[in-house]
C-alpha cells in the first residue's frame, strides 16, 4: 500500500595504539610504508581513550587482531582516522568475516555509527572515520582486511573538532558546508512537532494553487527536490503541481515559498506495480533557489556517498496522517526510526524487498511513516551532516508490529541523481 491515500508521523579493529601525544615511526597495521602522521587522545564517556590519527595522502591497510587468523574473544579496537587537510577519506574492505546476526548485536565493525557484519563490510567515505571494532565472549571469525584511502587535495570542510568524547566532523558527508545542518533552539520534550524550519530540507507537494501538501520531497540541491515516483506517476504535466518550501503549518501564511515546477524525471525502472521498487522523482523547478537569502530556513539535505546504512537510527518527517486512516498533521512532525537489512525486513515483506529499498520501523511499533507522507526525507546523522538515505515509499498499515516502512534507497541511485541533476548547484 503506497503511503499517498489523504495526506505523517506515529511520532506516537586492527589499528594498534601508539603512546598519547606524538608518534613517529611506522603505524602497527595500517600502513605498508612509514607514514608521517599524528596521534592523540580523545577522551571518552566510558574512562576510555580514542586514538586520533592523522594522515597524509596516500593508502593504508586495516585488519582485525591477529589477521588473517580468528580475531580474540572480547576486542574492543576504538579508533578515529582523518587526513591531514580534511579530505574526503574512504574505506573499503576486501575481506570481510565477522559473526553474523541481527542487528549485528554480537560482534561488529562500525564505521561512523554504522555496524557491518557477516560478510559485507563498509564502503564509506567522510572527512573522519570513527571506527570500532568489538567481539564478545563466544564465536571468533578471521576478521577483516580494508584499506583507508587519503586522497591528495583538501576538502572544503573546516577541521574536525571534538565534544565530550565523540568526533564530529564540521564538513558534511560529501565536503560541501552548506548541506545537512538542522536549525534547532529548544527541542519539545515528549512531544512529535518539529520545530519551525527545523529540518530545511523539507519539501511539500501540492495542487497547483493550493495549500495541503499530499506529498513529501527533499531539497537536494538549488534547483530540484527528490520525491517518490508513485507522487507524480499519474500526473499528466508539470504544471499541476507546485512545491512549498519552508513550509511549518499548512493552510497558514507562515513564510512559506511556493516553487514552480519545469520537469518531472520519474526513473525508467519505476513502474504502478506494487513493490516494483525504485520509487523516485525528481522535480526541476522552474527557478534556482537562492540559498545564500535564506538564513538555512532553507538547504539542501546531504547525499550519501555510500554505505548499506543498517542498524542506525534515521528520523522520517512529514505532514501525513498520524495512525492509518486518521486525520492529516497540520504541522511537520518527526519519528525516530531504526534502519535494518533488507535480509531483516523480508522476514516481514518475503522477496519484494529488492536493492532500491531501504526498511526502517521500531521493534514495538508505533512508529513510522504513513499516507501522505510518501516521497519525503529519511535522514541520519553521519559526520555530524544530516545525510539523505531514503524517501517514503511504502508499508503494510502505519507502525504495525513486525511490518516496518519501506523506503526507496538512496544509494542506489546516486549515479542517476548526478546525472540528471548535473546542471544544479548543491550551494
């Protein structure tokens, strides 16, 4: 069931530490040369320390304990990994073997928050790489083989700054500055509202000249916004919708932009079929959006430069109805989900989760996305940017126990996003 029907939310490892301070010398396991590079450590909320690495251009290896033999009982590898201009640095593995299960609950590498185990392990980029390994008491595998690449260049992110234990890198996922910064005061304690233009990505669809939004989008850059294909399939032309930007309570006059739009690009492998997958549309307004006037009342939301993205938490904003079949939100509101693999989530929906789709949902339900929240944002945290990794696509019932939302995957089309967005700007 497509989630458009009325119109939101039931917001109802291998690094070996050097001595603190300066290093010289080869890097135990990380490199195959001798690397100039700095260590330091980052003080942590558990008594632990988090070494800090800092290193030039160049590409290095990182193994589990004891690879490529069975790593040991009860590790815990903690470490964070920057280049030494604040280049956009990537990992990748290619031999991966850790204890398979869900939620990766028992052992796991986890890259920025994310957790990877069985035989698939990370492929992500970002100006830092908070990296942690862990086993416990029970199953060992042979572990893991990855190589860190620093390319040669700066970003355009500033440096990486620590608080209270965990690194934050002020440059987003893809170094651009002007992606993924939410405007927060005060959050509502207990509550579901968003806080006004809170999450400035946030697009609405409406009829051209109207004012209830029936859709979700998602800025991604000055000139288009990311929505569901199932939004906009049936349409016969651009000009019966409008996007509203910057948009809080519907029906009110509360500095709300109304955006034309020149193009619809729904992509070639969507089709009406329930489950068909590749639920996604692009808009191309009918004119740039001028950031730079905007204060971030309105940005565009990062773009994920990989990852499976299992196993963390994402919020899902939107206007849609508040239980299936109830009464439309007359303001944004926001749930907090956790992600997981699809592996996961055909044990609800069998073998019509495909790779364009994402699944997220809470293990007692009651929290989700629902009718008319179809097309909007599912974002998380990663280097400290809200990054974009998946769009409402849809579900059995709204926050049904065992059935979780489905999302279409950002990542799988970041390709066709490029491509077809190429004559925007993301600042």
């Amino acid at each position: 069931m497509f989630r458009l029907v009325l119109s939101c939310l039931l917001l109802g490892a291998g690094l070996a530490k050097p001595s603190p301070g300066a290093v010289s010398g080869k890097v135990p396991e990380i490199s195959p040369r001798e690397p100039s590079y700095e260590a330091q450590p980052l003080p942590r909320r558990n008594g632990q320390t988090r070494t800090m690495y800092t290193l030039d251009p160049d590409t290095y290896s990182l193994k589990s304990p004891n690879y490529p033999y069975r790593y040991p009982n009860n590790a815990n590898v903690t470490i964070t990994v920057r280049g030494n201009d604040n280049q956009i640095i990537s990992i990748s593995c290619e031999n991966f073997n850790i204890e398979s299960a869900i939620s990766c609950k028992y052992d796991y590498l986890s890259v920025n928050g994310q957790r990877f185990c069985g035989s698939t392990g990370p492929n992500l980029s970002g100006t830092v790489l908070d990296i942690v390994f862990k086993s416990d008491e029970a199953v060992r595998r042979t572990g893991y083989k990855c190589t860190i690449t620093v390319p040669t260049g700066s970003g355009s992110g500033s440096t990486a700054a620590t608080t209270e234990g965990t690194t934050a890198a002020t440059g987003s996922p893809s170094g651009d500055q002007c992606c993924g910064v939410a405007n927060r005061a005060s959050r509502i304690v207990g509550g579901v509202q968003t806080e006004v233009n809170e999450y400035p990505w946030q697009a609405g669809l409406v009829s051209t000249g109207g004012s209830r939004t029936w859709c979700g989008g998602t800025v991604i850059n000055n000139r288009y916004v990311l929505t569901a294909a199932h939004c906009t399939a049936d349409l016969q032309s651009a000009s019966e919708i409008q996007v509203l930007l910057r948009e809080h309570r519907i029906g009110t006059s509360d500095g709300e932009m109304r955006y034309n739009v020149a193009q619809i690009i729904n992509h070639s492998s969507y089709t009406n079929a329930s489950g068909s997958g590749y639920d996604f549309s692009l808009l191309k307004l009918s004119s740039t959006i001028d950031f730079s006037s905007l204060d971030n009342k309105v940005a565009p939301a990062c773009l994920p430069t990989g990852g499976e993205f299992a196993n963390v938490s994402a919020i899902v904003s939107g206007w849609g109805t508040t239980s299936s079949g109830g009464s439309q939100a007359t303001v944004l509101r926001e749930v907090t989900v956790q992600t997981m693999t699809n592996d996961q989530c055909r044990r609800a929906y069998g073998s019509t989760i495909n790779s364009s789709m994402l699944c997220a949902g809470d293990d007692d339900g009651g929290k989700d996305s629902c009718q008319g929240d179809s097309g909007g944002p599912l974002v998380t945290d990663v280097s400290g940017r809200y990054t974009l990794i998946g769009v409402v696509s849809w579900g059995y019932g709204c926050g049904d126990v065992g059935f979780p939302g489905v999302y279409a995957r950002v990542t799988e089309v970041t390709s066709w996003i490029q491509q077809k967005t190429a004559d925007a700007s993301l600042c």
